[in-house]
C-alpha cells in the first residue's frame, strides 16, 4: 500500500481522455507545505493565513513575521504556485484579541454575516497593508498569489488594488524586491457568483469556496448541527451556482479551482470534472483518493451527463447512477 501510495504520488493527475488537472493543497501553517509535496500536491491552492493570527493571546503577526512564514511556504513548494489567502477571521474564526474595531461589533448577532474576512481588513487598512506587504515580499522567492475571502462587491476590488498599488509603491521606495502576483478572490458568497462575469474582469482567477457558498446559498450554519442534514452539497441550487461559475470562469479564459471540502471528497470528484473543473485544492491527505478517481475518469464523457443532473430533482442519486454506467459497473 505504502509503495502503491508513493508511486501515486509521481503520477500526474490526467484522465482517462488526456485532460490535466492540478490538485493543490490547503495549507494552515507553512510546516503544512511538507506534506503538500509529499502527497504530490501541484501547488498549494489555499494558505489560510488566519491560523498564523489565531489562538497566540493578545499580539498579531507583524511584516516581518509575517514575510517569513509566507516565505518559508513558496520555498518548500520549490518553484509551483502557493496561494496565500488574506485573513479570514471573524465568524468560526475568531482571534484572541480583537481589533479596536472588531470590539465595536462585540455583541453582533450573526457573526457569519458580520465584519469578517475582506470586510475586516478593509476596516483595519494599516493591518491589511501590512499583510499585503508581506505577501508581496515573499513573491520574491517563488510563485505567489493573493486570494482574497468573502468578497460580494466591486468597489471591495476596487478598494483591494489600490491599496496593492499604495504596498508596491512602498516596497519600490523601499528597495524591496518582489514579482507580479495574480489576484484572485473566493467565490463564497452566491452575490458574487451570481455576478461573476463582473468580477472576472478584475481578477486573474477565482477560487470556489464550496463550504460558505453552501452555507450563505441555503441559509444553513455550516457549524449548526441542529441544522446539519440541510447542508446539502447536492443541492441543485448549488450545483447549478458551481456549474455556472466554473463555466464563466472558462470562458473568460481565468483559471478557477474549488477549495472548499467538496474538492477533497471523491464522492465529489466525477461531479467537479463534468462541470468542467480542472483545478482542485484539498488537505493533503485527500489527494491520493480523489487522484486515483481522476485517473479512471472520462471527463468528455461525464461532461455530456451534465445538462441533465442540472434539471434532476435528485442530483445525487441521478449522478451516482450515471457515473457507475458511464464506468460500466453497475
Ligand atoms: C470555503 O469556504 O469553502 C473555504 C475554503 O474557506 P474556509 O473553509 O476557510 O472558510
Ligand atoms: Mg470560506
């Protein structure tokens, strides 16, 4: 199994009918890259910078701090692309020690829906300059890209580059080496699915964060269980947003990649590469199993199933019947 698992993880990740698709990981701190590469993962499609601010008591990262562990990330990526996500606090996420302006909103009621994510480092514009700078500086040693969480408005795009031009600026003036670094923002919320030709023309790529979009598109709190069985991934809703989004994502010519659990389930798998998804960003330890799915897939022919599990009042069960057809095991 060991030898089987390791030879895996040479093998690229193509289908039955040639199509490549990367498989990324979610990292949490920059150790986490080790396991990325050893799971054979082609870059890190979700560094989730807020477990660098959580759970240390009263004092928040610095530049510097900061720069070091983004760089040490791209460095033991060596060379593929890292996917540095700004802050995502607030909500299932809170730090130690919030903000002066974070304890203004101390007794809001819906958390989810409150000052989190880009909305709090926009409130916060020295805090996010910091980071920016940060990320800016560790593109210096490898491939870097800025994904920003929870964005549903232009003008927080808008509000974004300008202060990614103010840090360049900085930075120039400061003698600091950097590269060009890809924007890109999470689709999490369905406003700005719903809006997406929109959003691309600001953007270079997006990235499908299926656990809030299901959340904030069934009015569902995905950490509620009394709640729990409503959390449907298969919900047509959803899987229409998600289709919807990979297809305008293609035809702009961005790339877009899911990085919420659904990517890291093979039960997803099929689903993802008849919509057309040929990125995927997952925990490590899930890029095994959802590899050795792709490897049987034909995605020319799951793509022709797709029209129909779009209409089905019963996705899940329709798009089990077809994909185990489609594999001739029934
Ligand atoms: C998501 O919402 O799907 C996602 C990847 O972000 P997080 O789980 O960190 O909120
Ligand atoms: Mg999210």
């Amino acid at each position: 199994e060991r030898a089987r698992l390791a030879r895996l993880r040479h093998t690229p990740a193509v289908t039955l009918d040639g199509e490549r698709v990367e498989l990324h990981a979610n990292i949490e701190l920059p150790v986490d890259a080790v396991a990325a590469v050893e799971a054979g993962a082609t870059g890190v499609g979700l560094f989730r910078s807020e477990f660098l601010f959580m759970n240390r008591g009263g004092e928040l990262p610095g530049e510097e701090e900061q720069f070091l562990a983004y760089r040490a990330a791209v460095e033991a990526m060596r060379g593929m692309p890292v996917t540095i996500r700004t802050v995502d606090v607030g909500a299932d996420k809170p730090l130690d020690r919030m903000s002066a302006s974070e304890l203004r909103h101390e007794h809001v009621l819906n958390p989810a829906m409150g000052l989190r994510a880009i909305r709090w480092s926009l409130a916060e514009p020295s805090m996010f300059r910091q980071q920016l700078r940060a990320i800016y500086r560790a593109s210096a040693f490898g491939k870097v890209r800025l994904l920003i969480p929870m964005v549903a408005h232009l003008s927080e795009i808008r509000q974004i580059l300008e202060s990614v031009k103010k840090v360049q600026q900085q930075l120039t003036d400061a003698g600091r080496a950097f590269t060009k670094v890809e924007l890109g923002v999470m689709i999490e919320i369905p406003a700005a699915a719903v809006m997406l030709p929109l959003l691309l023309q600001h953007v270079d790529f997006v990235s499908i964060g299926t656990n809030d979009l299901i959340q904030y598109t069934l009015a569902i709190d995905r950490a509620d269980e009394a709640v729990a069985h409503l959390y449907d991934p298969w919900h047509p809703a959803v899987l229409h947003l998600l289709a919807q989004s990979i297809a305008q994502s293609r035809a702009a010519g961005k790339s877009v990649s899911v990085c919420g659990e659904m990517a890291g389930d093979p039960a997803f798998t099929d689903i993802l590469l008849a919509m057309g998804l040929r990125s995927f960003s997952m925990h490590p330890s899930q890029i095994p199993s959802v590899k050795q799915r792709i490897l049987r897939a034909d995605a020319a022919r799951l793509a022709r199933l797709m029209p129909d599990l779009l209409v089905s009042e019963d996705p899940q069960r329709d798009a089990e019947l077809a994909f185990s057809l489609q594999k001739g095991v029934t």
